[in-house]
C-alpha cells in the first residue's frame, strides 16, 4: 500500500505537535477514539474573544494516517472562526491525504476532534457567562 | 554501524516467522530438475521418471531424519496449510463414526482453526483450550479435556506470532495414553528446534517448505505406520503418496524442501546458538534504549529467532510506517476491516491497547549482528518520537491511568 506524499509529509514532519493549557478558559480541548481501537486524537484550540482560532495542537496515539489527519486540521483550523472550523468534512482531509478506503475512520476521527475540541470551548464560554450573569 | 544502507524499498528483513528466504544451496539443488532433469517421479518406464523418482526419495529421507521418522511415514503436500487440513479433516473422517471428539487451542493458525470449525459443522465436537499468560496450554486442562471420545489433540509446536514452544513430549505422552492421536503443526519448529516423533509420540506433523528456507508450495505431513494412523484422503486421483495424496509430485520442490532439511539437519544446532545471542542482544537493547516495553509470551519456552514486543503508548502500525526500512509485522490489525488486535495476543490476556502496540521481530539465517544494533537504533529512536506524539504517554507521564477514562470506543 503506497501513502501520498501528503501524509507521509505530515507523519514525518508533524505539525503543531504539543499541549496548551487544559483549564484555561481560551482554551478548547478535545479527546477522541479508545486507546482498545488504537486511535486515541487529542486536539487543541486556542480561540480570541472575536471567535477567531489562533492557534491549535495535536497529540495522537495511531497509524500514519491518524497521526498525519490530526496534523493537517491544525493547519486548517489556524485563523479559522470556531464556525468556519466547525464545516469541515472528514472527506476533505480524506481527499487532501488521499487516505485508502481502510483509513477513512482516521479523517472522521479528525473531524471528531475538531467538533469536540469546539465544543469544549463553546461550553467554557458559555459557564463563564453564566456566572458573570450572575455576578451582575 | 552496518555498511550496508536499508531503504524502504530494500529494507532489513527480520520477519522470518513470515517466510523465509530460499537458502542459495537449495536453489542449487533444485536447478537440474526444472530442466535437465525434468522428468515425472511417477514414471516408471525410463531414465527421466527414474531419476526424478530417485530424487524424490532421497529428499524423503532427509525430510524423515529431521523429525526422526522413516521415509514411508513422508506425505508431500503442497504446504503445511495442506498439511494440517489433511491430518485433521483425514483422521476426524476416517475414526469419525466411533471417536468424535477434537481437542486444539485458541492460538492455533487460522488453517486448524478453521479445519476444526469445519468439523464441527458436520457434527464434531470441538475443545478449544485456552493459553496461560505466557502462550502456553495448562496441561491439566487438557487432560481434564480428553475423554473416550477424543480422536485427535491437534495443539502446534511453536506458535508463528509470539514463538513459544508447547509441552510436546509432555502432551504426546497423555495423547498416547488416551489412545488418542496427537497431530502437531510443526511449520515454525521444523529446523528451529530438535523434534523426535517417537521421543515426543507424534502421530502426524506438519511441515512447510518455506519456513524452513526450501521453497514456497510444498510441505510435508508426517503419518505414524507404528501404530498406524489412518486418513481419509482430501484429493483424489492417482493413489500418489500412498494414496494419502493424489497428484504428481513436483520434483524440484520436494528436492528444494530435502535440501533444506539436510540443511536444518546439520545446522541447526549451531543456528540455534547464534540466534540466541541475536535475541539476547536485541532483547537488551531495546530494553536499555525503551522504557515501558513488554515481551509477549514466554521468554525461556520459545524459538530464538522471535520477539514479540508491545512498545506502551505508540500504536504498531503507526510505529511500522517510522521504520520503513526494517520489514517486520504488527499484531495491531488496523489495516484489516475488523481493527481487532491479534487474537494470539488476546488470546494470553495482553489488553487491547497494547496488543495494538506490538511488533513481531523475527529473526534467521541471514540476521547478522550488525542487523540487530541497527534494527534497535532504528526501533529506539521512532518508538521515542512517537512517544513525544502520543496522548497517552503524556497521560502515562502525569501519572493519569488511561484506564479510567471513559473512552468513547468507536
């Protein structure tokens, strides 16, 4: 089975590898997959207060495709709004990777993690409202 | 360091237990009977089929001496998938209408398995005894196993992913006890580790040509004569090889496939040595280099030209696409459709998160020690960047037991 140039790009050059600051509040974190299935992504966002994603971070237990996935959405979600990020498709990083049909779990993996990651900072944002509602 | 350059299109071979490369001496022994020689080993009315003939029989000479056997009690079949289909499937239906009752293992290759599950199809009844933690069966367990209806106990000699060697003589000597058969799947323990039929009370053993450095496409099944065990045959035709296995024998693989026994014969002995300080050494260097890695199987009960190792925290096939230029094989399946593990690694109880971690390395003939240090340097240096990479070694290193996350299993 022969990779595309992309992915082994990605796979021996990661991009983005590392961690942010889970607890803070710019901050969205999401883990997906089980380490029993052999995929486990963890994707990180960093978002300003105008909704605009600024940075992002990967960590991934997998194969080359799990591993080169996860580090192609870092580059895609970057300057992207939270909604812009949340519309893409596992088959866009499918096609940009050209995964074989035996791969294609790894790039709705990857979209998974992009959709909890956001998630997680949507329901930061919204605690922190609600206590700021609060305290007013 | 080595002189030679690995490159992913000539990389380092160290997956033997795969298949082996066909020993140069072999190939030469082999040479005359594709065309000089070419002649049917079942003519009887000329020089050529007389040669070929002659041939025939020396190569079932060298095939019997390794095992310790006679040359009548030789069965050439095409492989040791062949081979084991025949010994279980021809005893189960030759005794069949009074002894009912098989008795294999869960490691077993898929060939016995699904021979035996074919069985049970028409109406056999099937034990599949479960392993120790170290790959190994409980004798207790199979004697508590047997009863008057078992007919056969097919459990191999040594096991193709993680290498460990069964009890043989141990589990021979119950078999004969019971008056039942015991048929062995000897395809990696052939040439590997010494093997007598009548020391261990072997009633059938297969062999594979290509295991053993002979050539791909022929095996061997080994058939007691004293006392004698009887088979229904698979193939039909011509009554070739006592009418165990019809169709002409093709001479210059069953010439390749005694060569390498001659060869195994002789050698195996030193081989064995050799590759001993191999494991040793990789063994070692691994362990030195890695942190958190764990030895599939046992270590003492097992061939020396195998390591079956779960390097924690980095997934096997993702680990294999780093080392590109070392052909080894994974148990992690996530290539198959299923993504299930290797049922031999489940199968000991090693969880599902490292049997995706593990990397068979299988070493041979052609291992140098050179090979080895390189093939650690490589190994050390991908399982740790991939490591640097991995989620779960961060949780690992913050001391979070990744067990109990609620993981969402997909």
């Amino acid at each position: 089975m022969a990779y595309s140039k992309e992915l082994i790009d990605h796979y021996e050059n990661p991009r983005n590898v590392g961690s942010m600051e889970d607890g803070a509040s710019d901050i969205g974190t999401g883990l997906v997959g089980a380490p029993a299935c052999g995929d486990v992504m963890k994707l990180q966002i960093k978002v300003s207060a105008d909704g605009i994603i600024e940075d992002a971070k990967f960590k991934t237990f997998g194969c080359g495709s799990a591993i080169a996935s996860s580090s192609l959405v870092t580059e895609w979600v970057k300057g992207k709004t939270i909604d812009e990020a949340a519309t893409i498709k596992n088959t866009d990083i499918a096609e940009e990777l050209a995964l074989p049909p035996v791969k294609i779990h790894c790039s709705v993996l990857a979209e998974d993690a992009i959709k909890a990651a956001i998630q997680d900072y949507k329901s930061k944002v919204a605690t922190a409202n609600k206590g700021q509602d609060a305290a007013e | 360091m080595t002189a030679k350059t690995w490159t992913q299109n000539n990389p380092l071979y160290l997956d033997y237990q795969a298949t082996t490369p066909t020993d140069p001496r072999v190939v030469e022994a082999m040479n005359p009977y594709w065309t000089e020689k070419f002649g049917n080993p079942h003519s009887r009315n000329h020089h050529y089929g007389w040669e070929a003939e002659d041939a025939v029989e020396i190569a079932r000479g060298h095939v019997a001496d390794l095992i310790g056997a006679s040359t009548k009690e030789i069965i050439f079949t095409s492989g040791a998938t062949e081979s084991n289909n025949l010994a279980i499937k021809g005893v189960a239906k030759f005794y069949g209408d009074k002894r009912n009752h098989i008795i294999t293992c869960v490691t077993e290759h898929k060939c016995v398995l699904e021979s035996c599950r074919a069985l049970q199809q028409d109406g056999f009844d099937v034990t599949y005894l479960h392993v120790q933690e170290n790959g190994l069966i409980d004798l207790d367990v199979l004697q508590a196993a047997m009863t008057d209806k078992t007919v056969l106990v097919s459990i191999m000699a040594v096991n193709n992913e993680i290498g460990v060697i069964q009890p043989l003589k141990e589990i021979g000597q119950m078999c004969r006890a019971n008056k039942t058969f015991f048929h062995t799947d000897a395809a990696q323990a052939v040439g590997k580790i010494p093997l007598d039929v009548d020391d261990m009370n072997i009633d059938l053993l297969s062999i594979s040509g290509h295991k053993v450095y002979g050539p791909m496409g022929i095996g061997a099944l080994y058939v007691r004569r004293k006392p004698r065990v009887r088979l229904v045959p698979l193939i039909h035709g011509g009554g070739q090889e006592r009418a165990m296995r019809s169709g002409t024998l093709p001479t210059p693989l069953v010439v390749g496939l005694g060569k390498a026994c001659e060869l195994a014969s002789k050698e195996m002995a030193a081989e064995a040595e050799r590759l001993h300080g191999f494991q040793d050494r990789l063994f070692a260097g691994l362990k030195e280099r890695i942190p958190e890695i764990f030895l599939n199987g046992d270590l003492v009960h097992r061939i020396p030209g195998n390591l079956n190792i779960s390097f924690a925290y980095v997934e096997g096939e993702g680990l294999m696409m780093g080392i590109k230029d070392l052909a080894v094989s994974s148990g992690s399946a996530c290539t198959s459709a299923s993504l299930e593990p290797s049922y031999v690694l489940r199968a000991l109880g090693v969880e599902e998160e490292l049997a995706h971690t593990s990397l068979r390395l299988g070493l041979g003939r052609f291992t140098t020690e050179e090979d080895i240090d390189y093939a650690v340097e490589r190994i050390a240096k991908e399982v740790n960047r991939l490591r640097e990479l991995s989620p779960l070694w961060d949780m690992a290193q913050a001391g979070i037991d990744i067990k109990s996350i609620k993981w969402a299993e997909h």
